[in-house]
C-alpha cells in the first residue's frame, strides 16, 4: 500500500486517502516505534485522537503482558528485519477495552535503505474473532455432546456408507469400538439377508435424494446379536449443496419394541378374550333364554328386576317386554308380585319348602307353580342377587294326576283297577280292629261272557260289560268299593260289616241285578253272574282274600253258575288237590299215562260192530285209574285240553289203524278244542302220522260247541268234514237242545244221550225225545246211536224206535286194544 516512503503532506490526495479511511487504523511509527501520524481509522479503531497519542510509543497498544514479553520490540524487529510484520493479536483501546487487531507492520525505507519508519495497518477484527471463538467453542461443545451420547449411536458416513466417527452411544449399541468400526461400510450392521436385498444402499439413496432416511428394523452387533433399531440417516451437504456424507442416528428400540410387542399381544389376548366373552355372554343368553323355566334375577332386596328370559317375562307380565330395571311390583300384578314377593321371602329356606307348588293368577290364567330362589353373589362386589327359577307346572300336574288316575282304574269302566282294589281292601282290613267289624270281598265273574264276545263282537262285550259296571254300582253302598280285574272279572271290597249275612245279602242284589236282561244295541240279553265271597272271618291279608274269593267264585261255577258261595277252608283243600292234579295231568302226558280205551259201537242189528269209542284214561300211579270227567274239566280249565286231545286222537288213529276189519274209531273233542286254531291241522295230521283212513275217524262234539261262536265253530266243522272225517252230535238232549242244530250242520251222527235212553221204560218223556231225534234224524238221513244201553229191554225198545246204532255196557265196557284185540281173538 505505501509503495513510497511516507512524508507528510506528501501528496495530499493520497494523505486525504489515508485520513480518511475508517475501517484500517492506518499511521506511521519512527523506527524506534513512536507514533508519528494517526488516520481516522485508527481514530475510530484505537479511540484516540491524533493528538493524544502522537508521539507515543506504539507500546501504548499492547497488552501489559505483552508488553512485559517485549512483543512490541519484536515485532518492530521482525519488520525491521525481514521488512514485515504481520499477525493478529490481543491489543488495547484507549478505554482499555481489547480489540482483535490484524496487524502489519511494513518497515519503510528510503531509496539509500535507511530505515526511516514503519508503517502500520490495523484492522479491527474483534468482531470476527469472537464469531470464529464462539463458533470453536460451540464445535466443541457440540462434540463433548455427541461424544458423550450413549442413548444414541450418533455417527458420519461418508458418501459412499464408510463409518467417518464414533460416538460412545454407538459403541454401546453396536459393540465396536470406533478404532475397529472407522472406516468400515456402514452395511456390516445390517443383517445378511437385509443386505444381500440392498437395504443399505437403498437407505443411503433415500437420504441423498429425500435429505432423509427414516426406518426400523432389524441390525447386528459386532457379536452378532440383533437388535430392533429406529434408524435417521440425514444427508449432510456442504454450503455449495455438494454431498459431503451421512449423519447416522440410530437408537437400540429393542426394549421398546418389545414392549411394544407385549402391548400389541396383550391387545390381541385383550380382544380375544372380550371376543371370547361376548360369545360366552352370548351363548350364556341363549342357555338363560332357552331354560325350560322362568328365570328372574333381582336385586338383594328383591324390588328391582335384573334380568327376566322370555319365558318369565310371558309367564309373570303376560308379553314379551324387558323387564330388567323394572320394579316388581310396578310391572307385574299383585298377584304375581305377591308371589314373587313370598318366593324371594323364602330364600334361604329348606328346598322342599321353597319347592312348594303354588297357584298363582297369572297374565296366562291360573296356573299351578314351582320356583326356587337362590341367594348369588355377582363378582367384583356389584351386591348380591335373587335368582328365581320358575316351573309352569300345571301341565304336568295334571298329566301326572291323570296318570295316577290311569294307574288306578281301568280304562273301559273307569272302575277302580286290581292295584287300586287291593290298596282299599288293605285300607279296610286295617279299619276292621278299630271299627270292630268285618269286610268281605265278593269276586264276580259273568257265566258265559266269552260266548257273548265271541258271538256278538267285542264292541258289544265291553257296552255289556260297562252297562253292568253301572248296574252293580247302584247296588252298592257308597263306602263299597267296585273294581274291574280285568275281562270280565270283577270284585268289591265290602268294608265295615257287622255279619258276613250281609256279604251274602250284597251277593245276592247284585246276581239279581245282573239277571235282569240288558238292552244293549237293542239287543236284549240275560247274563248270570256268579260270586265267590270271602271275608276277614276267615282270612286275615288282602292276598289271602282275595285268594279265598277265587276259590269260592271257582265252586259258585262249579256248582251252577248265577249263584254265590262263601269259601269255606275245604275249598282250599279242593284247590290243592286240583293244583297238585295239574301238575299230575302235566307229567302223566310226558310219562304216557294217558291212554285210550276203546266201547264197542254196534250195527242196528246188535251183533256186528261197527266201530269203537275211544274213551281216555289216566293211569295215575297213586290214585289208579282216572276216569275222564275227574281231569278232563281240569284239563279244560288249564288249556292242557290241547296236548290231551291231540294224544287222544293220535292214540286213537295209531291203534284204528290196527284193526283188521276196518272199523271206525270215534274220537270225543272238547269245545274247548275249538279255540285252537289249530285242531283242524291236529285232526289231519292224526290221519297222516297213522296212515288211517278218514272215512274211519269219527269226531264226537257236543251241542256247545255250535253254541259257543257259531260261525267259527262251523267253519272249523266244515274243514274236518272235508277232510273225509265224521262228525257226530253227542249227549243229545242234554244242555240247551235242539232240533234246529241238526239243520245247522250236516252231522252223520246223533247221539242220544244216556239218560234218556235209561229213562226210556219209565218217562214218557223221554220215550218222547228219543222218538223225536230218531224221526227228525232218520228223514235226513242221520245215523243216532243210543249211548248207555245197558239192557236188553232198553236194546229192543231202542230198536222199535229206529236207533241205527246202540253202545253201552251191554254189549262192551270200554277196553284197551290190546284187550279188545285178545277179546276178538277169543271170539274167533
Ligand atoms: P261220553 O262221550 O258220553 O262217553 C260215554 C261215557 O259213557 C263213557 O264214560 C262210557 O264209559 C260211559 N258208558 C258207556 N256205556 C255205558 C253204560 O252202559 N252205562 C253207563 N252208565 N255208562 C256207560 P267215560 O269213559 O267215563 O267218559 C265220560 C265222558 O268223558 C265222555 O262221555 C266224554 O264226554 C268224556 N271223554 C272221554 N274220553 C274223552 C276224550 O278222549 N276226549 C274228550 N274230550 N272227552 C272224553
Ligand atoms: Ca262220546
Ligand atoms: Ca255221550
């Protein structure tokens, strides 16, 4: 700048210059360093003015401990000697206030090279100074920070991801220690396959084209853990916008994501569980709703309803409104609320108690209910409840009174039934000790009420039978009590009696009661009734009664039917005995003690047989020979006709068949034989099995057997006719005779029973019968035999009278085969 040595007043453009100019402290020293000149830069920069500091030593700007270190001579020195000074420096204001001076010192000399001054440029630069001390200072405190951070791995990549620094918090998250980590690529902390899919590189583009990378993932320590991390990766760019590197800021969020993890699992199990409990709740509504009860929840003081399900809210307030909040006794009837009221009162009580079955005037009528209240606790202390379970059980009740009804009496009469029966007869013999008196069972049993049935139909049957049941009633004492067994078998239970006398009495209203002909359909009919009587005078249980009742109405048959009997203990004798022949008659047709013996039957002319008889016997091996009318009514009674007469016939047919001159065999059928279906089978396999000849086979029934069912009776006659075999009428005259039955059936044979025939000297009569059978019988060509001819007086008359056949013991008992054979050999 001073290009020429400075003079004063030299050029005065250029001193102007000089003067003038204010931001350079420009002014010249002496070679000895005193202030010779002063500008107004140096005025402004130094705050003297020229006056006071001309002729100074320029010292005056140095600090006292510059001073004190001979800074000014030195550096006056330096100029001196290598023509310039420069540096910056601490130097003083008038004020002793310190400024920031850039200083040269240039040495000026003349053009022989004597130093003749220096010429000296101060720029005040305290301003910049302090900015460029405040910027390091802050650099520095910046960098204590970064490199203090441990929470945050605050690192530099360059711009191609090398690691440039290392802050402590980067040592902690990653593991490296800066001097192992410096320099490597940024991408060894990425995991293998992160990288090998570019994540690195694609985060480093990001952030150089956004100005940022922001992300989380996953990221390897040195020792190869993994660690969730939030990544910044910012851009840094020079003031030119050049990139200059990364700044890195990574935080190890591991922890946090952890638990960020928890939270979104326990918020997972959270919804589950509500989910679960909404469906629970839901499913608990449909059990609560579908109960086959009313259910009422109220609060523990019972006012408030808390819950009803559709069946309470029908049962208690008739419609299908919500109940919950509701008061009971706002919303329901007082009647209904009543009840509630008591039920909710009962808490607490025996079951049985509470159980207790109420009728209650409901919205839905009256009805009979059943409820049980329980005291519940709800959880998480929301007070007790009142749970009141309810049961409409009138339905049931009735149901079940109608059973118990049904249970107790018969279905056709609506009569007490035999259960019934027997619990009022055990109730009247338990009265008997107190009263003093007697009861009595009659047991009732209609004569011929099968045929009836059978002839009329069973709709006929049961209005008979229920037209009786009233007829008996109104003949019975309000205390007596009329039961049907079962069929037609009744009995009554006769309690609080003084004498039997007055059983008796009973017994004898109703036979004549039931005398009297019923009208049924407009068909009028008469039945007979017959009566066992038994009473506590002899029996002491309900079972022995009735037992002895049994026996007594068995003998009442026996001896007639339409009458009563009293048991008397010989009839349980009687009983034993015909028990004892069952079992007997049961073994003898096992053991072959049945066989048959065979009558003679003879031509009309009383010489040649026609034929035989087979008549049964029982070799009993205690009592000897059984004749048929003492097992046969037995056999009948048990059903063991069945085996019996089918032996017979079998029997029969197997001897039949050995006899040489081809006689006929004539077998008897019970009518109780009709009831099997299967006696036409029996009789033709009879035939089969021996090989007779049915033209041979005679069958003998009696006129019963067309009285008992008719038509089926005759079906079944017709079947054995056409199996080739006879059929004769035997004991005619006897029973309910008829000539009409002999136009009822085509029958070979009649015979006439024995009684007439031995009464036939004596009664006109029977003269007069036998007249009539043999006249009717021989215009339709009808064979009769005169059965029991035991005289020879009796054979002629018979004869007179235009009998066809004749048997009785004039002309043959009754003999095995064997014997008759022997006898036919004799004969011979
Ligand atoms: P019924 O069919 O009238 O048989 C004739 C009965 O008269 C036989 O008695 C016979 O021995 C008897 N009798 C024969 N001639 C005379 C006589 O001159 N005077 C007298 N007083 N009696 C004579 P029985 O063998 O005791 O048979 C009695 C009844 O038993 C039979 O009467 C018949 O109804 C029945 N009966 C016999 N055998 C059988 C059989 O195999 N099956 C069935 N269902 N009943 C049979
Ligand atoms: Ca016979
Ligand atoms: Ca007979």
């Amino acid at each position: 700048m001073f290009t020429s040595p400075p003079a004063e007043n030299a050029d005065p453009m250029y001193r102007l210059l000089v003067e003038k100019i204010v931001d350079y402290a420009i002014y010249m020293l002496t070679p000895e360093g005193i202030v010779s000149n002063w500008n107004a830069g140096a005025q402004r920069a130094k705050g003297y003015v020229a006056s006071e500091i001309v002729g100074r030593h320029y010292s005056t700007f140095y600090r006292p401990e510059d001073v004190a270190a001979g800074l000014p001579d030195i550096n006056l020195s330096i100029a001196r000697e290598h023509g310039r000074f420069e540096d910056e420096g601490w130097r003083l204001r008038k004020d002793g206030t310190a400024l920031w001076a850039h200083v040269v010192i240039d040495a000026i000399h003349d053009d022989d090279g004597r130093l003749v001054g220096f010429a000296k440029i101060t720029r005040d630069c305290t301003e910049q100074r302090r900015a460029q001390e405040a910027q390091r200072e802050q650099e520095q405190r910046f960098r204590h920070l970064i490199q203090g951070v441990t929470d945050y791995a605050i690192y530099m990549l360059d711009g191609d991801g090398h690691v440039v620094n290392w802050n402590a918090g980067a040592e902690r998250a990653k593991g490296y220690k800066a001097d192992e980590i410096v320099g490597r690529h940024f991408s060894v902390f990425y995991r293998a396959a992160d990288r090998a899919a570019g994540l690195p590189h694609a985060a480093l583009e990001t952030a150089r084209s956004n100005g940022r990378f922001e992300a989380e993932g996953w990221r390897v320590r040195k020792d190869g853990s993994e660690f969730w991390t939030s990544v910044v990766i910012d851009a840094v760019r020079g003031e030119d916008g050049e990139l200059i590197g990364f700044a890195k800021i990574t935080r190890d969020i591991t922890e946090r994501r952890r638990q960020e993890l928890k939270v979104l699992e326990a918020k997972e199990l959270a919804e589950k569980y509500s989910q679960q409990m909404a469906s629970l709740s839901r499913f608990l509504d449909s059990v609560i709703s579908n109960i086959p009860a009313s259910v009422l929840a109220q609060d523990c003081s019972g006012e408030v309803i808390l819950l009803a399900n559709q069946q309470a809210q029908r049962l208690f307030s008739g419609a299908q409104v919500d109940l919950a909040g509701k008061s009971v006794r706002d919303c329901l009837s007082p009647a209904v609320a009543d009840y509630i009221e008591r039920q909710v009162a009962g808490v607490g009580q025996d079951a049985e108690l509470q159980a207790k079955e109420s009728t209650v005037d409901t919205p839905l009528g009256t009805r009979t209910l059943r409820s049980r209240s329980v005291r519940g606790t709800r959880p998480e202390g929301e007070g007790d409840y009142i749970l009141t379970i309810t049961e409409d059980v009138t339905e049931e009740l009735a149901a079940y009174a109608q059973i118990h009804h049904m249970a107790q009496h018969d279905g056709l009469t609506d009569l007490p039934n035999r259960a019934f029966f027997h619990h009022r007869l055990e109730a009247a013999i338990a009265g008997d000790a107190a009263s003093r008196s007697i009861t009595a069972i009659l047991c009732l049993d209609l004569d011929n009420f099968k045929n009836i049935n059978d002839a009329l139909g069973h709709a006929y049957g049961d209005k008979l039978l229920l037209a009786l049941a009233q007829r008996l009633r109104e003949h019975l004492r309000e205390q007596d009590t009329l039961a049907r067994l079962g069929g037609d078998e009744f009995a009554v239970v006769l309690p609080g009696l003084r004498r039997l006398e007055e059983a008796k009495q009973a017994a004898q209203r109703l036979i004549d009661a039931t005398g009297q002909p019923f009208l049924i359909d407009e068909h009028g009919l008469s039945v007979g009734l017959s009566v066992g009587i038994a009473s506590t005078n002899s029996g002491s249980s309900a079972e022995e009664l009735l037992r002895f009742g049994d026996m007594a109405l068995y003998e009442a048959k026996r001896n007639g039917r339409n009458r009563y009997e009293v048991f008397r203990p010989e009839l349980e004798e009687a009983a034993r005995v015909r028990r004892q022949m069952e079992t007997d008659l049961r073994r003898a047709l096992h053991l072959g003690q049945i066989e048959m013996v065979y009558q003679p039957i003879m031509e009309k002319d009383g010489r040649r047989i026609a034929g035989y008889e087979a008549l049964m016997r029982w070799n009993h091996p205690v009592h000897g020979q059984v004749l048929p009318l003492d097992f046969i009514p037995l056999a009948e009674e048990t059903g063991l006709i069945h085996d019996l007469g089918a032996r017979a016939l079998n029997l029969a047919c197997q001897e039949a068949i050995t006899w040489n001159d081809g006689e006929s065999v004539a077998v008897n059928l019970s009518p109780a034989q009709f009831k099997s279906p299967d006696l036409v089978a029996t009789v033709a396999l009879a035939l089969s099995d021996s090989g007779l000849d049915p033209a041979r086979l005679e069958l003998e029934i009696t006129e019963s057997v067309l009285l008992d069912d008719s038509d089926g009776n005759i079906r079944t006659l017709r079947a054995l006719k056409e199996l080739g075999v006879a059929i004769s009428l035997d004991d005619f005259g006897t029973g309910y005779s008829s000539l009409s039955y002999l136009r009822s059936f085509p029958f070979d044979k009649i015979k006439i029973d024995k009684s007439f025939v031995q009464d036939i000297g004596e009664s006109r009569e029977a003269l007069a019968i036998i007249r009539a059978i043999t006249g009717l019988s021989n215009s339709l060509l009808i064979h009769t035999t005169a059965e029991g001819v035991e005289t020879h007086e009796q054979f002629l008359r018979l004869q007179a009278e235009g009998c066809s056949h004749f048997q009785g013991y004039l002309f043959g008992r009754p003999q095995s085969s064997d014997r008759r054979l022997r006898a036919m050999d004799d004969a011979a």
